[in-house]
C-alpha cells in the first residue's frame, strides 16, 4: 500500500502500490474523481470544438479571463466569462 493525496480534494488515503504504477489511485473517491473528469473534459470539449490550437486557445483565455469562444474555424467570436451562463445568448448572436 502506497499513501497517496487525492487531486481533488486534498484527502490522505491509501492506495494499492499496484494500482498507483498504472496512474490511478489519483482520489480519495468516485465522486471526487467524477468531479475532477467533469471539469476536465468541460474544458477540453471547449478547446477540441474551437479550431485553434492549444496556445492560441490558453492565450485567449489568459488575456480574456475567460471561456473564449470559436467559431469552430479559428475565428474568435467572443468568450464567456467564467460563472457566467451566456451560452443560449451566443447561439443566437451569430450574425
Ligand atoms: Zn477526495
């Protein structure tokens, strides 16, 4: 057995060994790793969907503080602010 921190909320537990060598054993829970996944894949749906590459997408989310938004060609239409659920507005903004 292998001491081991989850990633998501910060929890000391303990893991096989054998299960840390293949990379799991990365949370405490399944709930803390469904947490982890959801946040990770939201983002990265994001950036697959934009058509940009993965500096110019971190780029447009440093300067803007935000979710930036493509229009799937690379042109920067806009960017969602983060807590902010403007989704259903830039749907139908498109002109
Ligand atoms: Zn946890």
């Amino acid at each position: 057995m292998t001491d081991r921190k989850c990633q998501c909320c910060g929890v000391s537990f303990r893991a096989r060994t054998a299960d840390v060598k293949r990379g799991w054993a990365k949370f405490c829970s399944k709930s803390c790793k469904a947490k982890k996944q959801e946040k990770r894949t939201g983002q990265f749906r994001n950036y697959l969907g934009s058509g940009v590459d993965r500096v110019t997408y971190l780029h447009y989310a440093r300067e803007y503080g935000g979710i930036p938004q493509f229009d799937g060609r690379g042109e920067y239409v806009g960017f969602t602010a983060v807590g902010f659920d403007n989704t259903e507005h830039q749907d139908h903004e498109r002109s």
